[in-house]
C-alpha cells in the first residue's frame, strides 16, 4: 500500500470530506501521520477568508522545497480554494500536480494516474446532485469518540460575504438511510458522538420515492433513537430556517446536546440586511428567546463579523449590545474580508479601515471573553454528565470532556478514560474551562 499524508485546513465539513476522500483512495493508500513518509499529500483547503488562503499558499511554497527532494510525491489541492482559484491555481503553484473541487473526489484515482509534474489534472466541475452518499468515511483524524457525519452540502443562501455558494455549490441532502447506517457504524466503532454536518442543516431535506419527506428535526430525532448513549449534535444553522420543531425536538430527547451554534453575524439591521441574511435583528431575538423557552438550559454560540462594508459606528454598537442582550456562551469572530465574486465585492466598497476593523474585533473579542466568563460562573456548584475526550493538556493525571452545553470541563482522571461518561461538579472556571470533581 502507498501512503497518503491528508492535510486539512477550515471547517467541519472539510474534515469530514478528508475522510470521504481517505476512503475514495482506501485501495490504494493508507493514511500515515508522517508527511516523510508520504508518496501522496493532499492539501485540503479553505477560502473562506483570504488569510486562510494566505497559510495555505504560505504552506505550499514550504512544500515546494520539500517535494525537490522526493521523486515520486505527488501533492493534489482539494477543497474550496480549488474551486475559487480552479486552473489558475496551476500556474501559480507549480508545486501541484493536481486539483480537485469539492464535488470532484470521486475522480482522485484518476487525476493521480494522469496528472505528473509537467503535465497537472484538474477537476473543478460542482454537481446539483453528489453527496458522496454511500462512501463509509476512513476516520482519520479523530479522538475515537466524535465523528463528523456530512449531511448535506453546498449553500443557496447567499450571504453577500460569503465565497462558500460559489465553492460548494447547491444545496442538496443526503439520503437519510445512509446517514443513519453511517451513525450506527460510528456506534459500532465505539464512538459516543456524532455531529451532523452542512452549510445549513435547517434546510435539510429530502423526499423519498413514494413522497415521504424527511426533514431536520424529524432526522434528529431518528439518530436521537439509534442509542441514548450516542450524542447528537449539528452544525450549523441558519436563523431563518431554525423552526419550532427543532427546537422541541432538541428539549424532547436527552442525548440531542443542548448546544446550538445561530450565527448572526451583526446586530443592526442595515448591516443584516446588506449583507442578504434575510431576518432582523428583531426576528433573530425572538428564536432566541423561543430556545430560552423551550430548552432553559441550552447554550447559544454566535459567528461575528466585524467591519462588513459601510458599517459606522452606531452599527458596531448594535452587534455589541444583541451580544450583551443574547448573553453567548461562546463565539467565533472575524473581520470582514473581501471574496472576490461575491455580491458584496460587486457592489459594496469595503470601507472600513482596516484599524477600524481591528479595533471593533478587539472590543467584540473583549466582551466575549467577559460573556464567557459570566456564563461559565453560572455554571459554578452545578453538576453535569461530560463524554471524555482525552488527557487534559495541562497535567497528565487529568482528563476532559464536554458536557452538553458544549463546554469544556477538566477532572482527576480516577478510574476514568476516553469514551466514558461521568458525572462532575463543577468548582471553578476561566472564561475558556470549566474545573471539576467527580461526584
Ligand atoms: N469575511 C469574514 N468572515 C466571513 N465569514 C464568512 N465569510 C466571511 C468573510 N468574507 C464568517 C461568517 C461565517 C463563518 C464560517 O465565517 O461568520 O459564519
Ligand atoms: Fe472554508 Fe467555507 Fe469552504 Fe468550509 S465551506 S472550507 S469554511 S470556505
């Protein structure tokens, strides 16, 4: 067997179409962890913003050097830069011998026999219809206990920031047949998570042949019933589409987490509405309020972005005081960084100095910080059944987990490992841990 060294950058759902492809290569390679080892590396990428561009070309002119050396490497870029940058890619890094779009991977076997140096292969065509849907992912880069299962992909939102319609494609779903048998072989392997995968899983959907549909909710509910001790978790929704039943599915059975990731990306709705997200700020307040009520003890997570096109000063407000208002347990922030094609590029000016922008990130990253303290002080006293995912970093007579809320909590390992649940009292925090003893 040769060896394939899979290198992956950006989100969940890249990860898990690493494994995807790890599997569309599995009869002829095997993983290795050791790049020196490697007779195929495979870069797959993100463009989501241009510095995660910027560490990708950064590590493939590191890669030039190295493939001097070695005769026989091959390395291929896959994933959404591919898509953006296509052939392009080819003549600015020489390094490549092939790229593959993210609906290409099922033609990896053949750009690897025809591509050499000289002479590189490339695949960029996006489909309506593929989910690689009856491909068993090769898992490689994971702790044993959390699977990532891709339920759908593509994007029809176009969010006016956003590159990923134009990288991933249409929507589509994933027979839901086929992600339940992958949830029971995940179980089967010993994992006690699973993480449901898309662009935007609220709008998952498919009917059957006799007209049956499935939605997400009722999907939940169907991995929900594999086992009580399997976790369900999803990433990632949008407001627009996050229903009633959801909600009341996700209160309904104990091991759906009480973790959901809305992403709202600003608090004034000039900048909503610029930026194409289709809800108010008032809109958005009331599904908040709607899982307050329904699951009290649900923790909320946000993406933010800061310094979009036009935003003033007032605006930059907003979004601090829907944080304020919402009280996020956690968030993922950003500056707003142009993608060329996108509406905004098009139509908007991206005005906002890049200080400006620096600074209003800073003041969203402080009073994060601040929020995620609060919240996690609340958590002081209670206690909460974690799933182990390892060795805590800091000592090696500790372990950590998660609980349902999504939070990071660290124990004595006692008679404890990776996989199990255990009950802990929490005694103390960070704004980034929960610290805890075994009740
Ligand atoms: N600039 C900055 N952040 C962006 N995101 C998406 N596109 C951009 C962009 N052009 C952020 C959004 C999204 C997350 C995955 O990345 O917050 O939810
Ligand atoms: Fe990056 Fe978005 Fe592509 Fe994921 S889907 S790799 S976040 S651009």
């Amino acid at each position: 067997m040769k060896k394939l060294y899979i290198e992956t950058y950006g989100c969940q759902m890249n990860v898990a179409d690493s494994e995807v492809v790890a599997a569309i290569l599995s009869d002829e390679y095997e993983i290795t962890h050791a790049q020196e080892e490697a007779d195929l590396i495979l870069i797959n990428t993100c463009s989501v913003r241009d510095n995660a561009e910027q560490r990708i070309r950064k590590r493939l002119r590191e890669l030039k050097s190295y493939k001097n050396k070695k005769e026989h490497l091959k390395i291929g870029l896959l994933g959404c830069m591919a898509e953006r940058i296509k052939e392009r890619l080819l003549d600015e890094e020489s390094t490549l011998d092939f790229i593959a779009g993210p609906d290409a991977y099922r033609s990896l076997p053949r750009l690897i026999s025809e591509s050499s140096y000289k002479q590189p292969a490339f695949d960029v065509m996006l489909s309506t219809t593929e989910t690689y849907d009856e491909i068993e992912p090769v898992r490689c880069d994971t702790n044993g206990v959390s699977a990532f299962i891709s339920i759908m992909r593509g994007c029809n939102n176009f969010c006016t920031y956003c590159v990923v319609p134009y990288t991933r494609g249409r929507e589509r779903s994933r027979n839901p047949q086929t992600i339940l048998r992958e949830a029971q072989t995940a179980l089967d392997n010993g994992y006690k998570e699973v993480t449901l995968l898309g662009q935007n899983v609220n709008s998952y959907h498919w009917e059957d042949e006799t007209g049956k549909v499935t939605n997400f909710a009722q999907l939940m509910a169907l991995v929900a019933q594999l086992s009580p001790q399997l976790r369900v978790r999803f990433a990632t929704s949008h407001p627009k589409d996050i229903s009633d039943e959801l909600i009341e599915t996700i209160a309904r059975y104990p091991n759906l987490c009480k973790y959901i990731h809305l992403p709202v990306q600003a608090g004034s709705n000039t900048m909503l509405k610029r930026m194409n997200r289709v809800y108010t700020r008032e809109y958005y307040l009331d599904r908040i309020a709607t899982i307050r009520r329904l699951i009290p003890d649900c923790a909320i997570a946000t993406d933010i972005i800061a310094g979009f096109c036009g935003e003033t000063e007032e605006d930059h407000q907003a979004t601090l005081s829907l944080m304020r208002e919402v009280g996020y347990d956690y968030a993922y922030m950003f500056k707003y960084s142009v993608r060329e094609g996108t509406m905004a590029a098009k139509k908007f000016e991206d005005d906002v100095p890049d200080e400006v922008k620096s600074r209003r990130l800073e003041e969203i990253i402080a009073l994060q910080q601040e929020l995620s303290y609060q919240s996690n002080l609340k958590d002081v006293g209670k206690s909460f059944e974690i799933l182990v995912e390892g060795v805590s970093k800091r000592s090696d007579k500790q372990l950590f987990g998660r609980n349902s809320q999504n939070k990071v909590i660290i124990f004595d390992c006692g008679n404890h490992q990776k996989g199990d649940y255990v009950t802990v009292t929490v005694t103390d925090c960070t704004a980034a841990t929960l610290m805890g003893v075994e009740r």
